[in-house]
C-alpha cells in the first residue's frame, strides 16, 4: 500500500472484547501502539476486530428463528444482544457527548440487523456480518474517548474484503453459515481505496473481520474460524510488516496448558510448525489463518490481551525463524479407516482412489498410517468415518474396508524431535509406562504420530509432555525425622 509509513495489523478476537471493560483494554493496546508509532516512528496499526464473544452465534440463532417464522424468538435475542451492546458501550465510552454519538450509531446500526433479520429467507451471512460491524463502532469510540495526544480512530463501515461467491446451500443447522474465499488482487485494490485516505491523516482504522463482500455486492463472510484469517488477507493486502493476533492466552504453548499444568511458551515456530500444529488440534490459530501471509514472508505474532507486556509467539519463514521448537498436541474423535485387498495376486489399489472417493464425502484424512500395495489405514474425522466406509465398500469390489472409531492423533511435533534420531524411541516408552496401548504410529519430516485410544488421549498428552519436553521435578524436602533425631542428640 502507498502508505509513508510502515504498517502493522492488531487483530482482537471475540474474547478480548467481549464486554465494556474489556474493549477499553484493547483500546488502550491500540492507543499506545499508535502513539508509539506517532512519536517513535514505530509501525502505525490497522486494528482488525471480531464480534463481542457469543454474538456471531447469537445472530445465527436470529436468522435460524427469523427463518422459521419464529418472530417472538428473534426478536426476544435481537433485544438481549441489543441490551449487552449498550451496556458495553456505557463501560467502554465514559464522555457524555461522545457516549451519546456511539449510542445512536449502534440504534441505527441496531435497526439495521432488525431489517435484515425481517427479511432473512434462506441467506444467513448478512445476519451473521452484523456482530463485527457493531465491535467497530464500540472500539473506535473507546480509542477516541481515552484523549492520548494525536491518536484518533475511526471505524470501517464497509467491509474490506472482496470474495468470491458463497460456496454451498443454506445450512439447516442454526450455527453455521456458507463461507466465501477471499480474491487477491480485488481486496488489495479495495483497501487501497478504504484505507489509505485514513492512514494518510495518521487516524487507526478500525475494520471488521470475518466478513466480506462479493463484487456484485453480496455480503459474505469467510466461514467459521475465519476472523483470524481475515486479519492475515487484510495484512497481506496492505503489506504490513507483522499481523499480531491478540487471544487470551500467552502465545503458544508446548501442550495445551488446561491438561498440562508446565506447558511452556513456544518464544518461535516456522510456519510449518504452526500449520502442522494447528491441524492435529492447537486451538490458537486455524490452518488457513497463515496461506496468506506466508506467500509474502509476513510473520504473526500471537500475543495475549490480557497480558500485552508478554512478547508471545512469533511466527515465520524457516529460514529466518528456525525454532528447534517441540510441541505435543491431540487431535480427538478420530476413526482408522483400512482398505485391504481380499486378492493377494491381483492389482495394487490406487491409494489416490480411495482419498479422492473420501473426498467426495468432504472427509479429507487427517493422517496416513501405513501404506503398501495392498493394504492402506488412514485416519479421518469420527462423524464422517460411516460415510466414507460406505462408500468405498461400494465402489471398491476386491477391497476389504474396515473401521475402528474412537481414536485420537498424539501428534509429537517440530523440529526439535525430529533431529533426536531417539524421540521416537522415549515417545513409545512414554505410553508404555502408562499401560496406554498404540494402535497405530507415523513419522514424518515435521514428527511423530502416535494412534490411541481417545481415552487415553489426556493421559497420553501429560507423559509425553513429561517425557520428551518438560519433566515434572518433584519439590524435595529434607525428611521429617530428621529434626528430631537432631532433638534427641542434643539431649
């Protein structure tokens, strides 16, 4: 973008502003990145935000009842939701002129969604769009409202992203909605024009993520999981140098810290460490968030709201941020799906057959066990396993095809194993000690993979984290007898 300055996007997910107190956090986080950037010739921000925690679900509940014809519900979650916004804008905004202005800002913005839900037939994405363009309004304001010197803020009505058509029908299901693919060229075009007008008056624009628009002007979003995506297509775009997503954790960590209480902060990671993280189960950021900004070496850098004094994670290129990091994570409710054939002698199966016919039934595989020319075990989502097997015991005639569901992937990833030719040796003696059966392992360049039981798969995550990563070190106290066999000599 023909901007003077440098540019970096603060991407604030769902959590961060999910109440009045906690959007004058984030604003802030912002106010003080921009000042910095004022004054120090820092990166000057581009702020992308989610919708309030809950709300994008809130608001597929109203299209769902709007649908239906149920009116009363609609309109009775379409008041709660309404109640929560001017409440947050009430802890958020505390001028009265300036809390006055936003207040009728989101009535409008209010009786919008109203008229959207009122006419919603069959498309549940502009319902949907709705939760993002109410947390710019709310954000802008509480930046605004903080007075620091020089920072001004302003939000982004329109939505940045140019899409492709939606793909699919409408979802019979009340959480979900249809999902629309970003195009390159038309998006950097569109924030070139949204944009630049409001980083040449050094003023922060504040945009909303998750949606999207078509060229024919059809209001999409990017699906779910897809507002941390949006942060790294509108960085990409504007070819910032650094996406910093902002979440309520530190960063990410060794093993999920809510079953491993040591888990460590991983300090860097490649992409494909993330991206291989993120597949077998990390909950921190979803596989495609990194395709864009990996085409252009852009790195994101994970960091916590609530904690913005910690560095968190900083995501890259291999060449420049090679991390030897080790990380453990579990991919759960999982099926082993074999393919065998019932003639010794007869021709190999083409193993691009049987993943094309899974495909067919959206069942991509999570991870290949083994594979020869008359045999292959792959695993892939539980809920899809029926569909899958069905359908390669109709159209493979020679082939025998079995099932085992619940199964989990303890995936034991990075570089950090893969150089220590004895990791996988420590990682099956790990499970051994605990009695926890294998049913099927891997290796590859970026790990090892281990097939269990899904009820082991907590049990397994803590040995492996206590065997390969970060052993538990017992705290050690002198024995107790001893200060009264010192009492007895000195009697």
């Amino acid at each position: 973008m023909d901007v003077e300055c440098s540019l970096c996007v603060l991407k604030f997910g769902g959590t961060s502003v999910g109440s009045g107190d906690r959007i004058l956090r984030v604003a802030q986080i912002v106010a003080q990145t921009a000042s910095k950037a004022l004054n120090e010739a820092a990166p000057f921000p581009v702020v992308v935000v989610s919708a309030m925690s809950g709300i994008t679900d809130q608001l597929l509940r109203i299209a769902h009842f709007a649908r239906r014809g149920e009116s009363l519900e609609w309109r009775r979650e379409l008041a709660a939701l309404r109640e929560r916004h001017l409440q947050a804008a009430e802890k958020a905004v505390h001028d009265g002129k300036r809390l006055a202005e936003l207040k009728a800002a989101l009535e409008q913005a209010l009786a919008g969604l109203e008229r959207e839900a009122a006419s919603c037939e069959d498309y549940v994405d502009a319902v949907a769009a709705w939760g993002e363009r109410l947390s710019v309004l709310l954000l802008a304001a509480a930046i605004n409202d903080l007075g620091l010197p020089g920072v001004t803020a302003a939000p982004v009505r329109e939505e940045v992203i140019v899409t492709g058509e939606p793909q699919g029908s409408a979802p019979s299901e009340p959480g979900a909605v249809i999902g629309a693919e970003p195009l390159e060229e038309e998006t950097r075009a569109h924030a070139q024009l949204l944009l630049q007008p409001l980083l040449q008056e050094r003023t922060v624009p504040v945009v909303p993520g998750f949606i999207g628009r078509t060229r024919a002007g059809l209001v999409t979003t990017l699906g779910r999981n897809g507002s941390d995506y949006s942060a790294t297509v509108i960085g990409a775009a504007i070819d910032c140098g650094e996406v910093a997503i902002y979440t309520d954790v530190d960063g990410v960590m060794s093993a999920d810290p809510r079953i491993v209480a040591n888990a460590r902060l991983l300090p860097a990671l490649t992409y494909a460490e993330a991206a291989r993280l993120s597949w077998f189960g990390a909950k921190v950021l979803h596989p495609r968030t990194l395709i864009p900004v990996a085409q252009r070496n852009i790195p994101v850098r994970v960091r916590n709201t609530f904690r913005p004094q910690m560095q968190g994670t900083l995501i890259g290129p291999e060449g420049k941020y090679h991390s030897g990091a080790t990380a453990i994570t579990v991919r759960r409710r999982l099926a082993l799906v074999t393919v065998e054939s019932t003639n010794m002698f007869g021709a190999p199966e083409n193993a691009g057959q049987v993943f094309a016919l899974a495909a067919r039934v959206g069942a991509a595989p999570v991870a290949i066990c083994s594979s020869s020319g008359h045999h292959l075990s792959f695993m892939v989502e539980e809920q899809a396993a029926a569909s899958v097997v069905s359908l390669l015991q109709h159209d493979l005639g020679h082939w025998r095809v079995s099932c085992r569901p619940g199964l989990a992937a303890c995936a034991c990833l990075g570089s950090g194993f893969t150089s220590d030719p004895m990791s996988p040796a420590r990682a099956i003696s790990a499970l051994a000690r605990e009695r926890i059966p294998i049913i099927s392992q891997g290796a590859s360049e970026q790990g090892i993979i281990l097939i269990i039981e899904d009820g082991d798969s907590e049990r397994a995550l803590r040995c492996l984290h206590r065997d390969l990563i970060a052993p538990v070190i017992p705290l050690v106290r002198p024995p107790a007898h001893g200060k009264r066999l010192e009492a007895l000599k000195v009697r």
